[in-house]
C-alpha cells in the first residue's frame, strides 16, 4: 500500500493521506515527528509552574491570576527570541491579538469579585491562550485549535522531561543557578527578617500562609502550569500544518436549496403573521389573547431562541458544504443565505423584546441578563455570516466568533452585571413593584456601592457580604472586595 501511493502521482494523493499510509498506528492527532526540546524549556516551565503555585487564588478571583499569566507571556516571548524563531507578521499579530484578550479577560478576576463572571472569562481566556499559541489555523479544525493546549498536555510532560544530550549541560547550570539562589535565600532571609520589624512584616506580607489545604491547591497549580507550559513549547516545536481550503461538497444543489428555501419561507411566513406582537406587542396580546405581556414574552422566548441556535447550524453547514462550483450555485446561495441572515436578525430581536418585557414584569436576574447577551452575541454572528456572502468564504468565521463571545465577555465585565442588576431591580422597587431582598443577599461584594447608596438599611442587606469577605492576601487582592470592606467599616451597625 505505501509503494502504491508513493508512485501514485503527487497531484492526485493529498499530502495528508500520504503521511498517515507512512505512518500507521494512532490517530493523525497524535502521529506527529518528536521535535527536540527547546533549549531553556524546562527551566522556563518550572519557573512558571512555581509563579502560578504561589500567586494564583484557586479559591476567589485576584490579581495573581493575571500576574500568572503575564509571567508566562513574558518567558515564552524571552524563549522565543533567544531561540531566533522567527513568524511571519500577520501570524505574529494575530497571536499578539489572541494573547492580550487572554490577559484582559483574565484580569476581570482583578476587578469584578464575582464568581460565575470569573469562571466565564477564565474560560474564554484558556480558549484565547490555546489559540494564541496554535497561531494560523490547523489541519484538525477550530474544535482542535481551541484545545489544543489541553490536548497535547497529556503527551507533552513527558516529552518536556527527556533528557536531551544537548542541552543536559545547559540545564545543569541552569539548575545550579537555581539551587545557588534559594540557598542565598535561606540563609540570608532569616537574618534580615530578624534585624528589623517592618522588613519582617513586609515578607509576611509577601509570603502566603501555608495550610495543608492551600498547599494541595498550589501543587495543583503547579502541575496544571507545568504541563500547560509543556504543551505549549511542544506546539511551538512541531507545529500543525495549516488547513487545506477543499473544494469537496457535501449534498446534491436540490437539497441545499430546498432545505434553505422552505426554511427561509417558513420564517418569511412567521415574520409577517407576528409583525404587530414581535415589537412592542403589550396591547395586542391583551386585545387578542387575553394574556399579560410577561406571559406572552415567557410562552415565546426560548423556542425562538432554539429557532436561531439551529438556524445558525444549518447556516454553518452551508456555508461549509453547499455547492459553489458554479455561478449560478453562488448566486442562489447568496440569496437563500441572505434572505436567512435578515429574518434570523428580526427573530433576534423579537426574542430580546420578549425577554426585555418578562424582566420588567418579573425583574432582572444573572440568567435572563446571560441569555440576553448570548442572544446579541448570536445576532452579531449573523451579522459576520452577512459579511462573508460577498465571498462566501467563511474560513475566518469560527474565530471571528469566538473573539466577539470573549468581546462580550469583557463588556458584561465592564458594565458590572450584578451592580446593574441590582439597579435595576432597585429602580422597580421605587415603583411600587416588589424586590426579592432573598435574591439580592446572594450577590457578591460588587453590589456594596449601589446598595449603600441607594438603601437605608443597607448595613443589614450587605452582611452576608460582610461575612463571605475573605482577608486577601496580595496576590488575591480584588478591586470590589477592596472597595466592600471600606463601605463596610463605614457603615452603621445593623439593628
């Protein structure tokens, strides 16, 4: 078999086919030449392994989470220019890009005491970073390139961690250097700690307290970074190749265009019957139906979500799979594509309208607040799908769309979500319409401005607070804890 393929012309057999009849055993994923290790990285991943085990908060959002980070941006940046690897400029850009949405999102956790948004940006973060280090796009597609990092953790350890002849010595010294630095360290700390008071009380303040739990979370954590840094300088050693733009189409034209004509005049249909409810449709539900505003909104507003979450699918798909190969294939595809784009917009919007009515009848909560923001975020990629039909080519499409989710991701950060909440839902109390004070207690230190300034009794409402406040260390240091403790000291007693 591989004799036949090798004399079989190079134009007919992709190159692909040809490297795994060459290579048999595991998946493609995994079939990849073993690259030398770096000259450095060992060293450069124990060092980041250590810095994220002694500033990362695993428990709370914090600073160190982002100092984390930037220490690894830098040692890879070091890596790179002392190893001369050199990338063309746009890739260089495109990974800058990737790199510092990492280090914005992350630095939410700076900021914003709350959890569920940490968790959210920390996320989004991993996936930047994986992508910023994967740099073009791969053979296995935007799934792969999003995990990648993870993925290749498994095989990289151990990778990192054989001895090459070269660069034993190297890392020798390296190691020597190390070790000759912590015995500075001890014994010269000890001394200065004792010879005056305020040094020593500014090494305390340095040092973390050490607890068994605390040092299960930072061997943890140093694991977790080794191995991301290894996986990293593996990626970086033996790339992927870059995705091959295939002209191959999935489906017969009859298919495509029936399946995208019916739903387009299924949503065509849809649009005109409902023109006088979609926007601002209070008085005709109560003239027609009988039903209350907030009612109507609650009946309707997940299954129009549903309907543009599979519309965005079999946009997706035909964007990818449709026949192009003529004219007339482009022509009708612009057409049926656009026609969707515009009606799946309007469909966007009714189910905001909606869910804006029900919060005003119900109030505002984390969820309804998340779902409107994955509703705008699914209309701007239609509005990117709109953009692709000149071309229709959509290769750029699926990284384009992970940028604006991590872009709406810092917006809701910067509007502080739980704070505008509580706004929100404060204002409604100042018209006579009831406030969940049960709801509002499990809101995290970002709600302490708004509710001392806007409630009498907000000693009593902020002590959950008060008693869920942890005293940060620096590396665990918080914009709004910092900002609770102080309103809190100036707060009255509650009664």
């Amino acid at each position: 078999m591989s004799e036949q393929v090798q004399n079989h012309p190079a134009h007919a057999v992709p190159p692909w086919v040809v490297r795994i009849v060459r290579q048999p055993g595991p998946r493609p994923l995994f079939e990849r030449a073993e690259a030398g290790v770096p000259v450095g990285a060992k060293v450069a991943a124990l060092t980041v392994a250590v810095v994220a085990a002694v500033v990362v908060p695993v428990d709370r959002p914090g600073i160190g989470w982002v100092l984390a980070l930037l220490v690894a941006a830098v040692v890879l940046l070091a890596c790179a220019r002392l190893s001369g690897a050199g990338e063309g400029k746009a890739r260089r850009w495109g990974q800058a890009g990737w790199a510092l949405l990492a280090i914005a999102l992350l630095a939410v956790g700076a900021l914003r005491a709350a959890e569920w948004l940490f968790v959210l940006c920390g996320l989004a973060a991993a996936v930047a970073a994986s992508l910023a280090v994967v740099g073009k796009r791969t053979v296995h597609g935007t799934t792969y390139d999003v995990l990648a990092v993870p993925l290749e953790a498994f095989r990289a350890v151990p990778w990192l961690l054989r001895r090459s002849p070269r660069s034993g010595r190297r890392q020798g010294r390296a190691l020597g250097a190390v070790l000759l630095s912590g015995l500075v360290l001890v014994v010269f700390l000890p001394l200065l700690i004792t010879s005056d008071p305020r040094f020593a009380e500014f090494v305390s303040g340095l040092v973390p307290e050490v607890r068994p739990g605390s040092a299960v979370q930072a061997a943890l954590v140093f694991g977790v970074g080794f191995a991301a840094m290894a996986a990293v300088f593996l990626i970086a050693a033996d790339p992927l190749p870059a995705r091959e733009n295939r002209t191959t189409t999935v489906g017969d034209r009859l298919s495509w265009t029936s399946s995208l004509g019916t739903l387009s005049v299924l949503f065509t249909a849809y649009v005109g019957v409902q023109a006088a409810a979609l926007f601002g449709g209070t008085d005709y539900v109560l003239r027609t139906d009988g039903l209350t505003s907030a009612d109507y909104a609650r009946g309707g507003f997940w299954q129009l979500c549903a309907c543009t979450v599979l519309t965005l699918g079999i946009v997706a798909a035909a964007l990818r799979w449709a026949p192009k190969a003529t004219r007339a294939d482009r022509t009708v595809l612009r057409a049926l594509l656009g026609a969707l784009t515009v009606l799946s917009l309007v469909v966007v919007l009714s189910a905001l309208s909606r869910m804006w009515t029900y919060q005003q009848a119900y109030g505002f909560t984390v969820l309804r607040l998340l779902v409107e923001v994955c509703e705008i975020w699914l209309g701007v990629v239609f509005v990117l799908i709109g953009a692709t039909l000149g071309t229709l080519r959509a290769n750029w499409l699926p990284r384009a769309a992970i940028a604006t989710a991590a872009l709406a991701l810092l917006g809701l950060a910067a509007a502080n979500p739980e704070s505008a909440i509580t706004t929100a839902n404060l204002d409604r109390a100042a018209q006579g319409k009831p406030l969940d004070l049960r709801y509002l207690r499990q809101f995290s230190a970002d709600v302490a401005p708004v509710v001392a300034e806007r409630r009498p009794d907000a000693a009593c409402l902020l002590r959950p607070i008060a008693r869920a406040l942890p005293d940060d260390s620096w590396p665990a240091w918080n914009l709004s804890r910092s900002r609770a403790r102080e309103i809190l000291r100036a707060q009255a007693p509650c009664e």
